[in-house]
C-alpha cells in the first residue's frame, strides 16, 4: 500500500523518548526484534515519524533504509497522526457485499476528507482497513476501539454526531 | 505444576464432569456438584463487539443479588459459530440457545430462567422453539449437520482456565506422545491419518513432518501460520480464541516429532482477543510445566513465543511469514530450498496453520483410522468454514469433507436472505474462484474445489446472490491483490495492476471484446511466471468468473450494461411512473436535486409522479430505500 509522509511537525516528549529507549534495551539482542519495537514504538507515539525511525536505526545499529523499508511495507504502521476519532470502515468482502464502499462514501462526503486523509482540526481520520473479522456484524466500521456494526448509510450521520459534540 | 501422567489425569477426572455437563443433550442429568447451572457466554470477536463482556458483567451482578452464585457458573467461551445471531448465550444443562441478547435482557433471563425455571421464550433463538416445547442447540438446522473436530471446544470450555482443557482430555495427547512413543511413530500417525494443511494448498501435513525431522539434529523451529489474511475468513482467530490450549499442545507435539525445542505463533495483530488469550494459555501451560524443560518428566523441553503480524497479506504465503518473523519486509523466498531443509533463520522448519495443528491432538488420542472415516477418498477429516456474505447464518462451520456446497448453504447456512436467488460462492478468498449456481451439488473437498477453478484456501465461503456483479467481484479482488503485492517479482508487480487497468475499463463501460483474450492471457503468465503462492493464484478470481460468467463479461462490453446494478457508469436510476405514489420522499433524500415532479398522474393515484434527471443523478442510491413500500425506483 502506498504510504504518505507526513506533514504534521513531531512533538515528541522526553518521556516517549524514555520509554522507547527501555522498550530498545528490552530487545537487545533478540532475533528478529526489529518488528516487535516498531510495533511497541507506535504504541507510543500513536504514528511513526521519520524522528522516531532515526532513532531506533541508530540504537539498534540497523541502517535507516532497513527500518523504514520495514516500516512502509506492512499497513500496520502509520507514518502519519491519526485523528482523535479515527474511523475504519472495514472493506473486507462480507463487508464490501453488505455495501460498505456505501458507507465510505457517506463518510467521506460528511466528513469532507478523503479515505487515508485527517480532518484540519485532527479530530477525524478515516481509513478503509481489511476484514476485521466481525463478518456476522457486516457491514462494519469502527471508530477508535468502537464497533458499529450491520450499519446503512443513513446511520453514518448519527455516529458522527457523537463525536462531534 | 504438573509432573507427570498420573497429575494430568487427576485433574482431567475432576473437571471432565463439568465438560460433560455442557455437551450433554437437553434433559439428561448429569451433576456438578452443587452446581445446578452453566451459563455460557461467547466472547469471540463478533459477540465482544456487541457488548458480550458487559452482558457477563451484568449477569454476574443479577446472579450475587438473586443470591445464586454457587449453584450458577457463569463462562465466557470461544465463539460458539452462530456469529449472525450475537451475542449469544447458552444455558446448560438444558442447552438452551440465547439470540442476540442485550444487556438489558441479563437481568430477566437471571429472574425468569435461572431463579424460575422457565426459559424466556421471546430471546430464544426463533429455529429453537416449536410450540410449547424448546429444543437444544444441537437439534437446529445450524449445527445439526456440523461435526466439530477442530472446533470441539470452541463454546464449550473457558478458554482461560487450562483446567476446563485438560477435562476435556487436554494434552493426554502430549502425555501419551512424549512418555510411549517415538518420534517416528508420532509422524507414521499423522502421515497415516491422511490430513493436509488447512491453510490453503493442502499439503500433506505428515510428509513435511517427515522432512523436517529427517534433517541432521540440531537446532529446528515448529511454526503457526496465524496470519490469516483472507478477507471474510475468520476460523483460525477462532480457535485462537476459543481453544488456545489445543494448539499449545499440537505445537509441543510436532517439536517432539521433528527434534525441535522452540515454537513461534505468528498471528494477526488485527486479533487482539486472541492473541492475549494466548499469550495467557502459555502462560499458564509454562506454570503448570507443560511448556519448558522436563515435560512430564521426561528429557524434552519445548517452548514457544508469540510475534505480532503487522498487516500484509503476503505474510500468509510461508516463506514470507518467516522472513517476517526473522524482523525484515515479508518478502517470499524462492523454493527450494524448503522450510523444512532450510527454514527459520535458516534451520530446518515446519510451518502448520492453525486449523491444521487444532485435529492433531484428536488425532494422537483416536487414532488415525478414526480420522480416516471422515472425508472423501483424497481429503480427509472436517474443514471449517466461514460463511459471509449473501447468507442468513454468517458464522463458523465445521464440516466433514465432501458435504455438497448446497447443503452449507441451504442447510447449514439457513439459504440466502429476502428471497434472492443463489449465484455463486466464492471460496479461498483472492487466491481463489467462484463456484457457479450450476455446480451446487459440488462435493467440497481440496481436488474438487481445484478442478472448478477454485482452491481451498483456509476456509472462507462468501456466498453471493444476483445483486452481485461478478466483474465488480474480480476487480475488488485485483484492487486487493495489488495493494497487497510485495513488490519483488516483476509478473505479480506489475502483472497485477494491468489486470486490474483492464477490469476498471471494462467496468466503466469503455472494454472491448480482446480485451477478454489480453486478461485470460496475461493472467496466465502471471500464474506460471510468479515467484509465491500470492502471485501465482493471483489472477484466479479473474480467470474463475471469466469461465463461469463471461455473458457478465460481455454484457458490460458489448450492451454497456451491468445486469446486477452495480457498476455505476453501466445503469441509471428510473422511476416507474405508473408505480410511482407521488409522495415525494424520494427527492428529500437526493442530495444532487435530481429529482422533480412530473406532471404525470398514474391511473387510480391522486399526486403527480416523480422523476430522475440522469444528468444531476450522482448514483449513490440514497432514494431507493426510500421507496421500499411502492418499490417504483428501479435501476435500467
């Protein structure tokens, strides 16, 4: 999947920093680490900025290149913020039979930004992920650990709502 | 911490009762102890979703104010199949079946049910209650046919409490392998048995077995394909959920087989549920000394670790997923050499997924002839199956190889919702065909799924009915399959996007005929010329609809239409005057204003009927619900 840099300036604090450098110590020396510290990395920081990737290349001794060819080839991580309520509509088949493309449609039109994009404010980013697995729910979307499930396009507004008081 | 065979088997006697309980027909007595009630709720996935965690809660709370809690277990189990129906809630002995319970609804099945007696009629699942009497789960039409092996625990047991596994014979496999017998004889069972993977080629589990344990001694690794990647396939979370501690024990067991002393379980990180319920199994199984050093007393030592997938479909395709494991993009390697010669950090390696390790404890326990009993001549045992899509019980099914296609859907799937008709199932997800209503009666099973153009895969079945546009279907595949793409070899790279270049133009409505030669050619060199299983069984949706429904091809290119409604270049929404009320609620939904009134009054109606402007129309159907009642809104 093609991946966007971000635009949005990183505002790390010395505690992440912190943390990610224990998480690093607790891989050392592991085989195959480089995977699980990404992964604890964007625990942290929500995203993976460029800073951040820079820095576990550095610690680990790895060279950049490795860690962000890493890092752009599996979907999970993100190089840019997600939004407060970042919503997911699932496009998994069961899904997209069931008319989730109908749902995003909706959404992107209320929302006014585009699948992978973030609102101005930050406060909703929409994504169309992979089957998530609640096929029985079709079709489904989710809006941070939410789940909405066996929804129509007119239901999408009434979710919205209760994030945008 | 258990030490040897006599302890397991101590533990198994004390909780095999409250198994028993559970599988028990409706009505039968069987006791455990002081407790009088088993109240099952499913906490897979789809029930946790809607709310089941909160529907414990509350029952729990209902259950301390009635003043009952010693004589009601209440369990949060694995999935129990019915994921249509969620969230479900079982209550034994009589196995009576809960639908989509809420949590308002705890406290009345507390009173009424576990306090009165008398189960709550109107929660009941509807299939469940013939007049006056109430059947059990196991006499609906859902589960009736199923025979469950690899799933036999899922919505039985806790799966956090590894003493409920061990009731249910829980690694007496383990027990009897590693203390009576030898490496080889543990493969000549499985070889015999006659099982083949369950994630998508269907390879002879026991022969990789063989393979692995034949290499020099040394270091080797057993590990579990968790990545279950499929859209709309859900069966290996499932047992990862609901019975994490069977695939602990199958893992151990092929380390005894092959010499091997480390596992590695590569799941979804999609997958949170089941990855902390196995993270816990471990746990548990290392406390209780059935992982580590000195399993039941003897010299073999195995352990294994989790590692986190992190979302890209090839990392179902093995080598990928070793690669992965070993930290780097999960880019597949070119075989031979075999992972089980030169696998894991270049050791020798088995690689199983989840489904197939779940039959080899029952395997070990029944023998291999019981195994063989199941199946047809070529694929033996039970496959499971999700059902998605067009299909009124979307859910898990496990079946014995050779059920007809139409007896998963009619049957055990409840047929196909509103009354539409059955077009095709679409199996092995985008590495798979569609199977055509012609070939109903196909007896499911690994050669003949192949032989229609299709494969196995790891088990999804997405049913589809005449809404559903079978170009659409293998674009939305290809869409899939180039995204996913690694990107290392040239065919699938760029293979790939022609085919989906050529799919868009045929679904806005500028194909031309060669244009079906140009697809059915590339697609095959594709398939001969790519380097891993993603590639080369990429262009199979293409190819499998292009075989079973080429009029849809041509439809498109040569009238410009699309028969199911679905491409929105091919149709245009039309109203039909003369059904058409008049009522105008049509044109508050349109947010283009492309609908007006005419000046037209149909025979017999009082307001003038509606119409749609094609060039202000945007498609995006909002005003068709919106005639539901008259149904005048048609797409031509």
């Amino acid at each position: 999947m093609k991946k966007k840099m971000t635009t949005v300036a990183f505002n790390g604090t010395a505690e992440q920093l912190a943390k990610l450098d224990e998480l690093i110590a607790k891989h050392k020396g592991e085989k195959g680490a480089l995977m699980p510290i990404l992964q604890g990395a964007q625990g942290i920081y929500g995203y993976l900025p460029i800073e951040v990737q820079k820095h576990i290349a550095l610690s680990m001794d790895v060279p950049l290149s490795e860690v962000y060819g890493v890092a752009t080839f599996y979907s999970q991580f993100i190089l840019n913020p997600k939004g407060e309520y970042a919503v997911a509509v699932c496009l998994g088949t069961a899904c997209y039979v069931k008319g989730a493309g109908l749902l995003m449609d909706k959404l992107e039109s209320l929302l006014g930004i585009k699948n992978g994009e973030i609102s101005d404010d930050r406060k909703f980013s929409l994504d169309a992920t992979r089957c998530i697995g609640a096929c029985g729910l079709a079709p489904v979307l989710t809006v941070n650990e939410e789940v909405y499930g066996r929804l129509t396009p007119d239901m999408i507004k009434g979710i919205l709502d209760k994030y945008n008081k | 911490m258990i030490k040897n065979v006599a302890e397991l088997t101590a533990i198994r006697d004390t909780y095999a009762n409250k198994i028993h309980f559970r599988k028990h027909d409706a009505g039968a007595e069987v006791s455990d102890g002081n407790i009088k009630k088993h109240v099952l709720i499913c906490g897979g996935t789809g029930c946790t979703s809607s709310k089941s965690v909160q529907i414990k809660a509350k029952m729990e709370e209902a259950i301390k104010e009635a003043g009952i809690q010693d004589e009601v277990q209440v369990v949060l189990t694995g999935c129990f199949g019915l994921c249509a129906l969620g969230p479900i809630v079982i209550v034994y002995p009589e196995g009576t079946f809960y639908s989509r319970i809420e949590i308002k609804d705890a406290e009345t099945i507390v009173k009424e049910h576990l306090v009165g007696g008398n189960p709550v009629k109107s929660l009941l699942y509807s299939e469940t209650v013939k007049g006056d009497e109430i059947l059990s789960l196991n006499e609906t039409a859902f589960y009736k046919k199923q025979k469950r092996v690899a799933l036999r625990n899922c919505g039985v047991v806790d799966p956090e409490c590894i003493n409920e596994y061990i009731g249910t014979n829980g690694y007496m496999a383990l027990a009897k392998v590693v203390t009576e017998m030898t490496p080889d004889e543990v493969i000549n069972t499985i070889l015999e048995s006659g099982i083949r993977g369950r994630g998508g080629g269907g390879f002879p589990t026991g022969r990789k077995w063989m393979f692995a344990a034949a290499q020099p001694k040394g270091q080797k690794y057993v590990v579990c394909n968790g990545d279950e990647g499929d859209p709309g396939a859900f069966m290996d979370r499932s047992i990862l959920e609901g019975d994490p501690h069977a695939l602990i024990e199958a893992m151990t067991i092929a380390g005894y087989a092959i010499g091997a002393n480390q596992g590695y379980v590569y799941v979804r990180a999609e997958y949170p549920i089941a990855v902390n319920r196995l993270q816990a199994a471990i746990d548990a199984a290392r406390r209780e000394g059935l992982l580590g050093k000195n399993i039941f007393g003897t010299d073999f030592e195995f352990d294994m670790q989790i590692r986190l997938g992190a979302g890209a479909f090839v990392c179902g395709e093995e080598t990928a997923l070793l690669t992965s494991i070993e930290g780097n993009r999960g880019e597949p390697r070119p075989r031979p050499p075999f992972p089980a010669v030169k696998g894991l950090f270049g050791k020798p390696t088995i690689i199983n997924n989840v489904e197939t390790y779940a039959n080899i404890p029952q395997i070990i326990l029944k023998g291999a002839d019981w195994f063989k009993s199941m199946g047809t001549e070529k694929s033996k045992g039970t496959k499971v199956f999700a059902l998605g899509g067009k299909i009124t019980n979307t859910g898990l099914v496990e079946i014995p190889m050779g059920t007809t296609l139409r007896e998963v859907v009619e049957e055990i799937g409840g047929g196909i919702p509103n009354g539409k008709k059955f077009k095709a199932a679409q199996t092995g997800g985008p590495s798979g065909g569609c199977i055509p209503a012609s070939k109903y009666d196909v007896e499911i099973d690994y050669d003949n799924l192949i032989a229609q153009g299709s494969m196995m895969g790891s088990g999804g079945l997405i049913v589809m009915d005449e809404d559903t546009c079978m170009v659409d279907l293998a674009k939305f595949f290809l869409e899939f399959t180039v995204d996913e793409s690694c990107g290392k070899c040239a065919p699938c790279r760029i293979g790939t996007v022609r085919l989906l270049e050529i799919l868009t133009k045929i679904t806005e409505g500028n194909g031309e005929m060669e244009d079906l030669d140009k697809l059915e050619e590339l697609a095959n060199y594709i398939k001969s010329a790519s380097l891993c299983g993603l590639g080369q069984t990429a262009p199979n949706p293409v190819l499998s609809t292009l075989a079973n429904f080429r009029d849809e091809y041509i439809a498109h290119i040569v009238d410009k239409k699309c028969p199911a409604g679905v491409c929105k270049n091919l149709f245009t929404y039309k109203i039909d005057l003369d059904k058409c009320m008049g009522c105008g609620l049509c044109a508050k939904q349109c947010p283009a204003d492309a609908i007006s009134r005419t000046d037209y009054v149909a025979e017999g109606h009082k307001l003038a009927s509606m119409q749609i402007d094609a060039s202000k129309c945007v498609k995006c159907g909002a005003c068709l619900p919106s005639c539901k009642k008259f149904n005048a809104i048609y797409k031509g």
